[in-house]
C-alpha cells in the first residue's frame, strides 16, 4: 500500500501476509532514507518493524494500550499513527521527537526516554483499569537492555501479581546500546539458544507465563504469537529474539555504532561528518587509560553508555577488567563504587548529567554517608547539551551539591579538568563529583596548579570592583564576555571562577563586600537548588546585591541554545545590559 | 561460655555444638532482655541468631568480609564482635547503634539503614578484591525482603558476572517489614516447598550457583553449609530458610509488630506504653479509607511499610485491592502511580521522606514530565522524627522543590493538611506532594477553606511591620514563638505561613519591600537547595535583608532534638536574639 495513505492502524488491518511483508520493506526503507539524512536511533527501530507493525495489526490500538520502554524504538510505530509525513517528507522530518510523546500523538501514551520504566507504567495502567472495571490490553515492549534497570525488575515483580490482562514483550536482540553485562544475560542466551525450552526461566521464575518467538523479524509469526497473547486473563511474557539493524547490512554489522547514529550515507553506511574535533570523550578515555595502564586498583564503571565516555570496543579491550559495564543499572554503578573504594580500589564513575539521578539514594547513602572516596565524572551536565525533555542537563547541581560530603568540582577549562580529575582519583578522603563543561572545549592559558583539597577555594580570574561575576564551570566564558561589554561602560569587574560547586569561599565573598556592590553568578543549570541561591542566601542580611543567572525551573524539549539562552537572560549582553540597571 | 567474655568471633571458633546451641540461647536470652527495655528491631534478630553465629564461626571475620543488608538484624553480631556490653550493662545500652557502623568495629563495613544495598557493596569489594590480587571471601547477608528493591536486583545480576569468590546468603523468613508482595515470592515459596529442588530458580536463573538449608535456625546445619561455600571460586547464593522471631512466642506469632518495637514486658510481650495520642498515620488511614469507600478508583501505595501509614492488616484487609503495597520498591510505586493516573485512577503513595529519595528519577521522569496527577504524602520529613544518619528526614525539601512541575505543600494543621489531600486527590491537573509536619500534632483554630489550585499563595497568620517571619510547616510553631519574643522587645512581627514549598508568592514578597526591612525563612530540613535560599536569591538585587534557618548541610547521627535545633540557631530564643542583632 502507498505510504502516504496511512493515517492510523486501522489502515494496516485488513492486509495479507504478502502485503504486510512489502509494506515492512517500505516502512525500513522510508526509515533508512529519513534516519541517514537526519540522524537518529538506527539499530533499534529496524529490529523492531515486523513487531511494531505485527503490534498494530493484531491489538485494537489506541484502545488497547502499548507502553514502549526508552521509546527510541518508536520511528515505525509514529508511521503507522498518523504522523508518516514527519518521514516522508523532509521539511517535516523535525515534526515529531525521536521518543514516545502524548502530544503527538493519542497512540503515545507517556513521554519517556530513560529505561527500564515501560512495565512499571504498564502494570499502573492495568491496575487502574481493574479498579475501574474496564477491559483492554495493556502491553508493555520492553528491550533486554532495559531489563538490568532495578526499575524494570520492579516493575516485573509487582506485575506479575496482577491477576488480569498484562502482556510484556521482551525485544531480545542481544544488545544494549552496547553488549549486555549481568547474570541474567547468559540466561536469555540459554532461553534463545532453547527456543524458550530451557527449564530456568527468569520470566518463570518472577511469575509470568511464557510464550518464546524466535523469529523476531519475520510478520507471520509474530502475528500468531500475538494473537495468542490478546485478552489473556493473566500477566505474560512474549520473548521476541530480534536482530537489531535488521535490514540494513552497515546497522547488523556494527551495532553499537548504529543503535544512535548522526547522519550518515545510506550506500556505505559511513558518517557524513566524522570530524569532531576536540571532545571530553576522548580526553577522559585517554586519561583514564593512563591512569589504569599504571595503577591495577584503578576502574572506570559506566551503566551502560560506554560511547560517552570514549570507552568504543577496542579501549574497552585495553582496559580489560579495569572497565567495568553495570548494564544500565546506575544504582548498582554508585553502590558498585563504593563498595570497591572501601576495600581498595580506586573507582571512577562517568555518567551522563540526566541518568545520575536514578543514583540519588546511593550517592546520599552507600556513598557520602560512609565516605567513600568514589570519583564521579558527570557528563553532558550542560544546557548545551542533550535537548530532549527526558535527557536535560540542568539538575545534577541541585542533586549532588545539596548532599553533604560530596566535593563536586566544575572545571571550565580541560587542564583544570585534568587536573581536578588526577587529585580526586589520587585522594582517598573525599567523595569527589566533577562535572564536565559543556559548549566548545576551552583551555587554560598556562599550567594549572592547584591544591583541590583546600576545599572550597574561589579562584579570581580578574580583579576589578564595584561587580563581581562569578560564572561556574562553562559559564565561566560568560561571565568574561560579560566583563568585556562592561568594560566598555567604564566597569572594570571581577571576574571570579569558583571551581567548586559544593560550598562557598565565604572569606572571598566576605572580601569582596569591601569595594562590591553587586555579585553576579551565573551557573550552567536550572536556578533552583542551585549554585546561585546558596551565594543569595549567604549574602541575605549584607548589604550585598545578588543577581543569580541560570534556567527558571520548568522542563523544555528540543530548545533551540540560542533561544533558550536568551529566554533567561543568560547571554552577555542580556547580563551586562542587567547589571548597569542595578548599579546604575 | 560467659558472654561477657566475648571480645571477638575468635573466642566462640573453639566451641562444640551443644556449647554453640547453649550460646544461641544466652545470646537470644539478653537480647530479648535488652530489646524489651529499650525497643529496636526484634524479629529479624531473633531469627537470625544461629546463622550469625554459624557466619563468624566458620568465616575468618574480620578479615573475610560479610556485609549486612538494611543492618538492623546485626545486634547479635554486635554481641560477638567486642561489643557484648553494650548489651548486658542497660547503662551501656546505647553505646551502639541499630545498624552496622564502622566508627563502632572493623567487623562493621558500611554505614547502612536503607534497603537492598548489601549485594552492590559486597560486589564492588570483591570486584576491589579481585583488582588488588587478594583473596578472602566475601558475604552479602540479605533478606527476602530486600530483593524487591531494584537494587538488590542490580546487585544480583552484576555480581552473578564475577568469576571469583561471592557468597550471597539470603536470610529467607517469609516476611518484609509485613508480608511480601512480588511475583518473585511465588519462587521463594516453592524453593521452600521443594526444599530448593524446584527446576525454576531465581537465582539460578540469573547465574548463581545455588544452595539450600531448609532449618536455617539450626546451628549445625548452618555450619556445615557455610563451610561448603568457604572459599568457593565463583558465585553462589546459600537460601536459608529462617523464622523471623525464633524463640520469642510473641515475636513468631505477630512478626510484623514485632519487626520492629518500643519497649514491651518480656512475659507477655505487650507495649509498656501503648498509648500513642493523635498521630498522622491514624489521620492518614482513615482520611484514605473514606476516600476509598467512596471512589473505587481511589488507591493507596506503600512500598513496604504500610505501618507508616496507619494501614495495619485490618485496614488493608477493608481496603482490599485498593491499598497496593509494592514491596520495598520506591521506583514502582512511583511509577506504577503516574500509570495509575494516566488510566484514571487516584493514586497517593505514602512514603518516608528518606526513602522517597530512592524515587528521584520517578518524580522526575515517570511523573513530572508526564503531568500525570499522582498525589505523594511525605511522612517523617522533619528534623524532629528518625534521627539515625540512614533515615534523616532532611532532604525532600530540596529534593522535590527543585523538580519542575510539582506542587509541593508543607501544612502546619491537621486542618490545613486534611484540606489540600481532598484537593489533590480530587484535581488531576498537577502532581502534588504534601508533606506532613513533624513534631506534636498541631490544629487550626477555624475550618481552613484555601483553593489550592491558585498556586503559591502565602497566608499572612499576623500582620506586623518591619520584620516578617515565614515559618513553613510544623516550624510554623517557631515563627510564632519567634514573633511573640519579638513583642517583647517593641517588634510587631508579621508571621507567614507559606503552605507551598515549590513557589514564591513574588507579589506578598514584594508587598513586604514596603514596611518590612527583614524577611526571616525557618524551615524543617536543610537549608541547601531549600525554601529560604530561593526567598534570599528573590530579593537579591532589592534592599530587603533576609536571613535563613534551617540546618547546616552535614550529616549527623542519633542526634538530640533540642541540641541540633540549638547547634543550628534554630530555637526561637536564639532566632529573635538574631533579629534584634540584625535590624539594630
């Protein structure tokens, strides 16, 4: 059938088994054009074709309800509900996300883009319609690399006590975003390698039936398999073995580069643009090899994202057992490192800015609280970085530095990271955070030589009077360029790099009340909780003004940098324009 | 042997059985002893006597390692690990905590009070162990309980990968703080019901080797066991099965009050002081039991202690399938209530504020960005409730306050608090927390009649000039106290009540500028990332002066109430001395 010509499910219902293998083969080559001139999720979405359209085909969508973890697999699923010119059509390519999104669409039912969440979120929908007396599938997809997620394990255990309707589908391709690390993993091997026969059973064991799939990929089977589970009256789990990249010879072939991919071109599979220039991936990988290369005691754990920290296939091999993948299981990543700087090991912890969160009890309790001198590297803790609702940067400095114990350090330059990052992993007396700056890689202008464990030293980066801006970690650039416009009004300010996120220099503010009138901050994040108020807040009963610059607290998706910058007056001219209101 | 003798596991090594079984006895004897006099947690140390014992007999402790999960059930460990007197002498009685401590005994490794942590922290040490060359054996004890936390989960299936030494000793007695709730304890029950020769297998599933001791309070058998496991080379889990309460007839028949007790007579095992006056959870159980009688869709979650709650086997048996305990699993119950909400339903999850931390990605992610309309309470979120370093009431002010898109309110009244629960469960515009005030249970004088829905509107209690005092909360009770001091000296002080913690009322704040020089904030909770830092970055760049109370940002453990508030400046005596110092 003609693409264009679908506008719901409905559409796809009453085709053959012929028809709905061709219409497969268009909706990936569709995909493959669109993904390959855009970018996007690749490996995830051409694995799942034949399910999602199988999907479609055998439930009553959007009556019965289907919860798709992460949602990054959901490109074919937003083809086959409406919204297929955003792939048919290049000037509407950026019309939809690349995640589930209730906006769009009455067939997405939450906006999700972390893991493991789906079957929690399922089985609430399930109980709610039992309470309510109502009848419908609810049908959770779930990958297997979601399923080392505490959060899916919980989800699991609690759905299997529902005594109704509940369907999860486990997508098994074998992968995480890279490969899967945990026990569990050799057990789905067992159950493929089985055809589900095997008589230990994970999903057996947590309570659920069984229905094993092993060809993921092909419609008609997985049409009968699904049509076995509709209106089952108990929870069940339908195990789908599929090839992620399915398809796509490049995406089968190189799977971990190929489950999110910038544009690339369609015939060889090559990146359009590979030239990245200078990258904190490569300057912590190249450290931190180092670091391991020399000391045995010494260990990067990531949960699951081993691309964001340089960490590809061959310096994973380099590192051996000194690289350590949790699976995408950052509770256990904190509690992890813990457990290893308590009996002697030196542990860093490099996590993405928006995934940090899921380890807030482990930061606060199996770490601080029993100081353990854990190092964790946060990365794209950035306003200028990820700009999906579910995957901003904004929140990691109310999370961490409002837990005591914890030093969190936000270099703005790459030696200052560097050496921030040597002091912590060579200390053992502090649980130590640095957050990675975000925007263009900046340098020192020299050696940087400082003493981290003399916590909580501001660094004047220059001396003037009257203003004082102090702009943390990549921010640090605003605040100069701030002070450059002001020195055109005849303000000679000082600009101030405070290093640390943790506390305050409280001798150096105290100073400055001497020939200040107005401290200025200005912190890559959202305001609240944040890095400004605790300077507001110290300053309360002085004479002192305070002006705190940084994201007035509400969520945004898919902002543009320079809009959102200005929206709250966090560019240069927007500050000094502020600043001579205040003084003047 | 004399238990005062006992000064380390050493001294019990050399001792036959029947010397062992006479030990088991004297220990549980002055235990019981002790417990009774004092309170803390009964049942999972009385089950848990002989595999103690049998643990330091057979491993060489200290210098094999064993982690205790939650730690409460390590008293009789403490009694045989040089710390015997804290346990015969009742002077001596609170010279240890309830929980593992390392500043007590290098046979304490962590710090622990929250749940399902001990197998991610063996993990990381054997990990550690590995690292360095060395070789001891390393030990996780936890409960069936803790298995439902996600955790636990994650620690399982990355400690399953380890090719060395890993003992997880699973102290299985049927029981969470109530009675379990997950499909993984349909496979338990049949692992005891088979003696643990049942083909599906949880643990095996996951890549564990496995052994099973089905008279876990027997000392012989548990030694023999232990010894099989001593030294083994690759990961295994022993289940043993225990009775949570053994050898104390109260305990074993009413083992979920007696998890954990105040003081009881040892004859009869009833409350020596029974009589607990008005209480919030009583306030909450049968707010929600009307509410769910009245409105099918109406439910309750707890993860793991509905007690907290006010919902004791009665009141959950009337509520039926609308009270939904998930086990100890914060993840999902936040989550399955934003699933909850999205299908119609009416969710409250009730939770502690320590461990509402554990759910910080659910807020976030599952519920925020969804606008699902799930409704939180917060109990023991005060400086004056749990006072061990593991259970601090401290942090949800900054923790929820700072996530966009909640409202979050802090009654001072039962009133006040009753009026915005039928609020926020009968709206389903926002996600609301409410956070129910610590200390004495306070009433509002009249009928309290505030639309909630017309957000971040202070209430002015009094109106005075110069100084204005926002109390929020239960700390209300000292804003007043603070305003009545001030009348004393002259000072009509306005006193705020500002019932929401997740917004300013920028317009009473900026009526203040006009005959108020001094706006104090007290709150109950930390002042980092809080209420009054974001009232002192408000009023920056104006002449107004602020002063913030709360607590200093730093641990503390088993503090007094009176010498925290006092260390903090958080007295009203102190506050108004302040004030007076400020506005002279």
């Amino acid at each position: 059938m003609e693409l264009s010509k679908i506008t719901s499910p409905a559409d796809i219902r009453g085709l053959g088994v012929t028809e709905l293998k061709e219409l497969c083969d268009n909706l990936r080559e569709v995909f493959l054009e669109k993904v390959s001139a855009h970018g996007g999720h690749v490996g995830p979405n051409l694995g799942l074709v034949e399910a999602t359209v199988a999907l479609h085909y055998v439930f009553d969508t959007p009556n019965d309800k289907i919860v798709f973890d992460v949602s990054h697999q959901t490109y074919i699923h937003k083809m086959l509900t409406g919204r297929i010119e955003a792939f048919l059509d290049p000037s509407k390519y950026d019309e939809v996300t690349g995640y589930t999104n209730p906006k769009e669409s009455e067939y997405d039912l939450f906006t999700i883009g972390h893991t493991s969440t789906a079957v929690s979120l399922a089985g609430g929908m399930a109980k709610a319609r039992d309470l309510q007396g109502q009848a419908y599938n609810v049908v959770a997809l779930v990958g297997d690399g979601s399923l080392s997620g505490g959060e899916a394990f919980e989800g699991l255990d609690e759905g299997a006590t529902l005594k109704s309707n509940f369907i999860v589908v486990v997508n098994d391709n074998n992968m995480s975003i890279a490969e899967n690390h945990g026990g569990l993993y050799s057990n789905l091997a067992t159950l493929r390698e089985t055809k589900g026969t095997a008589s230990n059973n994970y999903f057996k064991a947590i309570g659920y039936d069984y229905l094993y799939v092993d060809n993921g990929n092909d419609i008609e089977t997985l049409i009968n398999a699904f049509k076995m589970v509709k209106d089952i009256n108990h929870p069940v789990v339908v195990h789908i073995h599929t090839d992620k990249g399915h398809g796509y010879k490049p995406a089968e072939e190189h799977k971990e580069a190929f489950h999110f991919s910038a544009p690339f071109d369609l015939a060889t599979g090559k990146l359009k643009n590979d030239d990245e220039g200078e990258s904190y991936d490569e300057i912590f990988a190249t450290e931190m090899l180092a670091e391991m290369n020399e000391d045995p005691k010494v260990c990067v754990l990531t949960a699951g994202t081993p691309g964001v920290l340089g960490f590809g296939p061959e310096r994973r091999q380099e590192a051996g057992r000194q690289f350590i993948d949790v699976g995408i299981a950052e509770q256990e990543a904190a509690a992890m490192a813990s457990g290893i700087a308590k009996a002697g090991g030196r542990p860093c912890f490099g996590v993405v800015s928006s995934f940090v969160q899921r380890a807030y009890d482990q930061l606060s309790q199996d770490i601080s609280i029993n100081g353990t001198p854990v190092v964790l590297n946060i990365f794209y803790g950035t306003i200028l970085g990820m700009n999906d609702v579910t995957h901003l940067g904004w929140f990691d400095i109310a999370l961490i530095s409002n837990i005591p114990g914890w030093v969190f350090l936000a270099p703005a330059t790459v030696e200052e990271y560097l050496s921030m990052q040597r002091w912590a992993m060579g200390q053992t007396q502090y649980p130590v955070a640095i957050r990675i700056p975000g925007g263009k890689v900046v340098h020192s202008d020299g050696e940087v030589n400082i003493d981290w464990s003399d916590l909580n030293k501001f660094k004047i980066e220059h001396k003037g009077s009257k203003v004082a801006i102090i702009g943390a970690g990549g921010f640090l650039s605003i605040a100069k360029e701030t002070a450059a416009l002001l020195k055109n009004e005849g303000i000679e300010a000082t600009v101030i790099n405070p290093l640390y996120l943790s506390g305050l220099d409280t001798a150096m503010l105290d100073d400055l009340k001497k020939d200040h009138q107005l401290v200025v901050t200005i912190e890559d994040g959202v305001l609240a909780g944040g890095f400004g108020e605790k300077v507001s807040g110290y300053y309360g009963t002085s004479d002192m003004k305070v002006a705190n610059y940084g994201l007035e607290k509400k969520f945004a998706d898919r902002y543009n940098y320079r809009q959102i910058l200005e929206a709250n007056r966090l560019t240069a001219p927007q500050i000094a324009e502020d600043i001579m209101k205040i003084i003047s």
